[in-house]
C-alpha cells in the first residue's frame, strides 16, 4: 500500500503544475505581441539606421562641395600643359609669372612638370590671368615692382 506521505506530495505536485501552467499560459499570451513588437522596431531602427549613414555621406558631399562655393571659388581646373602654355603665351619667365599669382618661380617649374598642384589659394589667380593679355600682365608686373 502507497503511502499517504507519498500520495499527498504527489497530488500538490500535481496540482501545482497546474496551476502554474494555466498562470503562465496566460503570461505567454501577453508576451507573444510584445516579441513581435519589438522584432518590428528593430527592424526599423536598422532601416533608419542605414538611411541617416547614407544621408551622412550625401550632406558630407554635400558640404564640401558647399564650402568650396561660399569662399567664392568653383570648381577650378588645373593642367600643367595649360599652365606652361599659358606662362609662354604672356611671355613670362616663370619668377615673373609665380609673382603675378604670389609664388615663387620654383613652385610654377613644379607645377608646370606636374610634380605638384597649387594650392587652392592661387587656382582663382590662375584662372584670372588666362583672361589678360601680354600687355596687361607687364602693366601688372611694372605695378608690382613700382
């Protein structure tokens, strides 16, 4: 015969999971929207994510090519085929030439062989000078050195 100690803890046993089941199917109810819930903002947060990096990238573009344009310069070319043609075009030396756009001669020999580039200060003066003639750079020298 089974013993009545037995009996009892075997029957709160039972009775207990029970319970504890019908307690927790109703918490398992409740947590199911919530997962699916938060598998939803995680995937939006990853989508907003990727969108703010790709709208990083494209003000970053954006602002450097903005900063080149509020200090008055746009997009300037340079070649140092142009440069030399230039220069003899005037028919500068290239000291006479560097001190026209506030270089020295050394750097306009550089640039012209293409072992540099000058610095974004002296692209607009470049620029300028291709629009003067032979006389007027002489003026401009003359000016200089009077």
């Amino acid at each position: 015969m089974p013993n009545i100690a037995n009996l009892l803890k075997s029957e709160i046993a039972r009775v207990a999971r029970k319970q504890v089941r019908a307690e927790t199917q109703g918490l398992k109810q409740a947590i199911a929207p919530y997962r699916a819930q938060i598998a939803d903002l995680k995937r939006r947060t990853r989508q907003l994510e990727l969108q703010v990096n790709r709208l990083g990238r494209v003000a970053a573009r954006t602002a450097s090519a903005g900063s080149a344009e509020t200090a008055g310069e746009r997009n300037l070319r340079f070649s140092a085929k142009g440069l030399a043609a230039q220069r003899k075009r005037l028919g500068l030396s290239a000291q006479a030439f560097g001190a026209l756009i506030g270089a020295s001669g050394q750097s306009v020999y550089k640039w012209e062989e293409g072992k540099t580039r000058p610095r974004a200060k002296h692209l607009p003066v470049i620029a300028a000078l291709r629009s003067i003639g032979k006389k007027e750079a002489a003026a401009r020298l003359e000016a200089m050195a009077g």
